[in-house]
C-alpha cells in the first residue's frame, strides 16, 4: 500500500514538475529567449517527458537559431509521435529548405508501391482501432443474424457479417504491414557540417557521396563504429556513426 502510494505521488509530482517546465519554456521561446527555450525543453526530455508538443517546439527553438540539424531532427521526432500533424510537417519542409543536399527522391512502382500507398493512409494504431471498429460491427451483425426471425433480414445481416469481416482482415494486415514497416524504417540526420559516404565501412575506400547537416539518411546496417545508408535516390553506402543521430 505505502509503495503504491509513493508511486502515485511520485508521478503527479513528474507531472506537474513536467507541466511547469513547459509552460516556463514556452514563455521563454515567445520572449525570444531561445537558447535559454532549448536548455529548458531539453531538460525536460531528460526527465524522460517525450511529447510531440516539446520536440516540435525544440525543433522551432532550433530552427530560430538557424541550426538545420536539431530543428530537423526534432520535428522528426515529433512526427514518430504525431505522424498526421499538419503543423509539424509544414515546419519540416520549412527546415529541409535551408539544408545543402538536393537528394531526388526515387518512387518505388508496382505492387510493392500500391500496397505502401495503401497502408501508408494511416499510421499502425489507427489502423488498429479501424480493425477494433470493423470487429464490433461484425459482432452487431452476427447478434442481429442470430436473433433475426425474418429470412430477408437474416441474409441482410449475413452478407453484413461476410463484408465486415473482409473489411476487418484487410485493416489487421494493414496494421500489420504499417507496424513492421515502422520498426524497420530506421531514418537518421546527418549532424556533421561534412560527412563522406564511404563503398565499404572504411576511409581508405573510395567515397561514394558528400553530405552536409540536415540530410536524412535510413540506416541499414551497423558494423563497429560504422553506419550502412541509404538515401531517397536509393544510394547506399557506410558512414561514420558519429556524424548522424539516428530519430528512433
């Protein structure tokens, strides 16, 4: 009983102590008192208080302060959290103008393309909920078949019951596919001011790419102190893991 009361008391204090901090960052960053809003939002990260709201307003401090790196890499981070918020995809494409690299992005084609696109509509957990509603409405037209005395009304609920079911297998394989394709997406941003993709995880081979800050990379494989990439454009190649910050 004490160690349940300890621990609830220990996280309305985190709560508070969390709710205080930002609002105190939040009156610094309207101030423009930036570098100041940046130690303050960043303390709170420490504090293990992740929130889409605290890494979109980092990401604005660095952005004020002209550092393309950090203001990118949190509005990435903010949008592993929010994937759908408008705002915070408007500032990130804000933020990619000012980087150095024009990587083309290469568009993949055909099914591989059309079954990204499709799941791509919403994140996992949406997903998720869509195949929970599907789930209930299969249940409502099996409880209606059962209990219906009418031949029609008993097809009706039938057929109700056939389509729902295809709906709610199709959202848990959409769920499914969206979840494994976000564990296995592993973006990263290039923070050195000059970082050289090397053909093999040394620097005595050939290099393949120069990028600068702010770059997004996917990050493939790891050897030692070494990164395996890949751009948009589909170039791949290793990178010294010191030189880019990986978003999750």
């Amino acid at each position: 009983m004490k160690n349940l009361l300890y621990i609830t008391v220990l996280l309305i204090t985190q709560v508070f102590f969390a709710q205080g901090s930002f609002e105190k960052a939040n009156s610094l960053y309207q101030n423009g008192k930036y570098k100041e809003a940046v130690v303050a939002y960043e303390s709170i990260l420490q504090s293990k208080q992740h929130s889409a709201e605290v890494y979109f307003n980092l990401g604005n401090c660095y952005y004020k302060l002209n550092k393309v790196a950090p203001a990118i890499y949190n509005y990435e981070k903010a949008l592993v959290l929010h994937p759908d918020d408008a705002d915070v995809i408007n500032n990130l494409k804000f933020a990619q103008k000012r980087t150095i690299d024009e990587i083309k992005v290469v568009p993949k084609v055909g099914f591989a393309k059309l079954l990204r696109d499709f799941t791509g509509i919403y994140h996992y957990n949406t997903w998720a909920w869509i195949a929970i509603s599907f789930s209930v409405l299969f249940l409502l037209a099996f409880v209606g078949y059962y209990f219906s005395a009418f031949t029609q009304a008993k097809r009706l609920f039938f057929f109700g019951m056939f389509l729902f079911l295809v709906f709610l297998l199709i959202s848990v394989a959409a769920a499914l596919f969206e979840k494994s394709h976000w564990e296995n997406e592993k973006p990263a941003i290039v923070f050195a001011d000059i970082a050289e993709v090397y053909s093999e995880p040394q620097k005595a081979s050939s290099a393949v790419v120069v990028l600068h800050e702010g770059t997004k990379v996917f990050v493939m494989e790891t050897v030692a102190k070494w990164k395996k990439i890949q751009l948009t454009d589909g170039t791949e190649g290793w990178i010294d893991a010191q030189t880019i910050k990986e978003v999750k």
